[in-house]
C-alpha cells in the first residue's frame, strides 16, 4: 500500500470496536471471533491501519482451501493435473470500514492479499474469495476474478495470473 496515511500490518491488539463495514456479518465477524481464528490458526488476518488516528480502516483473513476440480470451466480443466481439488488460497471477511470506502482499500487490500498468497512457500494455483452479495460480486470481478460455476458466489483468478499482471488487480 503506497498511500503514507496508511499500512497493511498482521492483525494484533487493535480495537475493533469501533470498526463497522456496513455488513452486520463482517462487523461481528471483525469485532469479536477473529481473534479466536487467528489463535487457532483457522485463518491470518491482516489490517489497513490509518496511522494518523490509528484507526482500523479495513481487514482481511487468509486461509488454505481447495477447488474442486469439477467446479471449473473446461477451458481452465484442459491446462490443469486432474487431480480431484486443486489448492487454493482463500480471501475471507474482506471489508472496509465505512469512513474510508472509496478510497481505493479495498482493491489495495485485494492486492496485498494476491501479493502474500504469491510470496507463500506453499503451493497455490488459485486465490477465491466468497461474495456476500452482488456488489461483492461486481468488485471481485471488476479485479478480474471470474465466478466458480455451480457456485453461488465463489470467485477465482490463478495466482499466475496475479504475479503477471501490473498491480489493478
């Protein structure tokens, strides 16, 4: 993240309570059991801090998952080892707190995401995030990521495709 007021950081002993998305899901989620994910290892979460006010300004968790093989299309079958899932690494709770949407956080915290998931010593083929909603769904696809057929609303791109391409995504 280039912008000075702000710095993606590992999530540690912020307060949250303050935090709020728009998304009573993601707001529980944030202020109350990520902590537990983290220390159980469930998932990692990272934070945009806004460091004039060190206010929270956004978040996001990774964590190991897999593709079933059968979920993609077949043009993406035809290149890939049938084997029956393909490892990938999941973007969960991604949100940003209402005071500082439109800034461009989200598509910095995506992209920090995609960097940390590249930068990994485990094997991945693919990041996927779950849309909540169809708005989720437009953001994740105006960043290139293309919808899991015969899913509701799971969203892919190869990692591959992310360590090519100038930093939009």
């Amino acid at each position: 993240m280039t912008s000075r007021p702000f710095a993606v950081k590992p999530l540690e002993k912020e307060d949250r309570t303050s935090f709020t998305c728009g998304r009573d899901s993601l707001d529980h989620y944030f202020r109350t059991r990520i902590g537990q994910d983290v220390r159980r290892r469930i998932a990692t979460a990272f934070i945009v801090l806004h460091k004039p006010t060190a206010t929270v300004a956004g978040f996001y968790t990774l964590s190991a998952a897999q593709v079933p093989f059968t979920d993609l299309d077949e043009d993406w079958r035809r290149s890939l080892p049938r084997y029956p899932t393909l490892p990938a690494v999941l973007v969960g709770g991604l949100a940003v707190d209402r005071r500082f949407q439109g800034q461009g956080l989200g598509g910095a915290l995506l992209t920090d995401a995609a960097s940390r998931a590249i930068r990994s010593d485990i094997g991945a083929h693919f990041l996927i995030v779950d849309a909540l909603d169809e708005d989720a769904a437009r953001f994740y696809q105006h960043h290139g990521m293309r919808h899991i057929a015969d899913t509701d609303n799971r969203f892919f791109i190869p990692l591959s495709v992310l360590a090519k391409a100038p930093s939009e995504h």
